[in-house]
C-alpha cells in the first residue's frame, strides 16, 4: 500500500515491501523450527532449528522493513536503510515500466515493478510490492502529470 505524505511543496507516495511476498521464508522457517521437532531422524538439534529459523526471521525483517521506495516529484528512488543506500532514476529517463511475478506472486498478489530507461534498459527494480499492476498504474499517473507540468513547484492558489 502507498502512503501519501506532503514534505514541505513536494507530495512524494511511499511504498514498502508487502508482508506476503515473504510467504515462502515463512514456510522456510517453520521447516526449519519444526522440522527437527518433529523428526529428530533429521539429525539437526532443536537449538540448532530454532536458531537457522531466527536467522531467517531477522533476515526477512531486514529485508521487508529496511527498504522503502519512493515517487517523488523528481522521479523515483529506491532507500535502502541498512546496509544504507538508495537508487534513484529521475522522470525524463523513464522508459517503460513492467510488472514480474511468477506463479506464487501471482497468487499471493505481490510482484516486482521494473523501471527501464529510454532505450529499454532496466535502471531500477522495486522488489516484493502488494497490488504491483496499482503501484503500475499509479506511478503511470504520476508520471504523465509531472509531464504536463503537475507538481513542478508551481504555485497554485
């Protein structure tokens, strides 16, 4: 889902990755905590289950809560926290925008939005989004009114 926040004369909207794109590092650490509990024939020790299924936990919280994409009046970034970085690709250089899922994102309503560049090139990839086809739709609506001139800093009364 986007948020929509005003920062001084700019609107940016701001989305962050869904919590069911994680859907198959759930099952991961279940399998991981359980497995071992369940059929000690596995060999791995309990403790050790618990501490690979933690691991992955963290990991995922990481990756769903360390990173966050942003549509500004500019263009588009990509912020990551930690490790910190960010990506950004400015409106005239958007090219095409593309929307990948496979089979499991497709039912579990996630995917990712790729940016290409003028001439076809990918320059940004935001990951693990809910409803990618409405983030498409969205950042298509955004674009075409900071084309015509909507949120350019102009004063409107």
């Amino acid at each position: 889902m986007a948020e929509t926040g005003t920062t001084g004369s700019s609107q940016e909207a701001v989305w962050r990755p869904s919590i069911r794109a994680f859907f198959v590092y759930y099952v991961a650490i279940a399998v991981a905590v359980f497995g071992p509990l369940i059929n000690p024939a596995v060999g791995v020790p309990p403790w050790a289950g618990l501490v690979i299924g933690l691991l992955v936990l963290g990991l995922v919280f990481l990756r769903m809560f360390g990173q966050e994409y942003r549509a500004t009046p500019a263009g588009l970034r990509r912020v990551s926290f930690w490790p910190a970085g960010e990506e950004s690709l400015a409106w005239p250089e958007v090219g095409q925008i593309t929307v990948q899922r496979g089979l499991t994102q497709t039912l579990l309503n996630t995917g990712t939005v790729i940016f290409h560049d003028k001439q076809g090139v990918p320059k940004l990839m935001w990951e693990r989004l809910a409803d990618p086809q409405g983030v498409k739709a969205a950042l298509e609506a955004r674009r075409a009114a900071s084309s015509s001139g909507y949120g350019r800093g102009s004063a409107v009364g």
